[in-house]
C-alpha cells in the first residue's frame, strides 16, 4: 500500500559536453556551415577573421551533436567529441577556446 521513501530514483544527471570537433585537416570549404542547423560553425566567409583562420571551428555551447556536418565534409575533419583520434585530441580544447577568446 503505502511507499518507501528508500526507492527514490537515482537519476542524477550527467553533465557531459558532447560537441563536434573540427581538426585541422578541415579546408574552410564551409559546407559545414550550411549544413549546421545552429549556426554554431565560424568563422564564415563574411565574417572576421576568417582569411586568417587555418581552419573552422565548432562552438560546443551551440552544437546540438545533430552530425549534420560530418558526412558533408570533404576532407573527414570533423568528429564527435568521444571518437577524435588520439592525435588530434588538442582540437577539442582548441574548438572551445576559439570561442572562450572571443
Ligand atoms: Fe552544427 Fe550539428 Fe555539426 Fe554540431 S553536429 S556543429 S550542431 S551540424
């Protein structure tokens, strides 16, 4: 009849940033871009800095983790945080600081 206060659900949720990377083999071909429904992708052509830019990046507040950008790309240089290979781990602090500096 009456319920235990002992079988309280655990669900506590986990914080876990789960953005895309970009890595550096990336081409600034920006078909990225249009594919991102967040508009989480820079810098774009029309924007400053990007002649500069040696590649693009992914603001992790704005990625939604929808994939959408990675079958377009040509050159393969976008991963899901957890499957970046090991030598390209430095582009996920890189990806967040592009967009901590700015
Ligand atoms: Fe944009 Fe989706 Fe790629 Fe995140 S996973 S950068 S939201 S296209």
């Amino acid at each position: 009849m009456s319920r235990g206060e002992g079988d309280s659900p655990n669900l506590i949720p986990e914080i876990v940033i789960m953005a895309y990377v970009i890595t550096d083999t990336c081409t600034k071909d920006e078909l990225c871009v249009e594919a991102c429904p967040t508009d989480c992708i820079h810098p774009k052509k029309d924007e400053e800095g990007f002649e500069a830019a040696t590649q693009l990046w992914v603001d992790p507040e704005g990625c939604i983790d929808c994939g959408a950008c990675v079958p377009v790309c040509p050159t393969n240089s976008i991963f899901i945080v957890d499957e970046v290979p090991e030598d390209k781990k430095e582009f996920i602090e890189k990806n967040a600081a592009y967009y901590a500096k700015a």
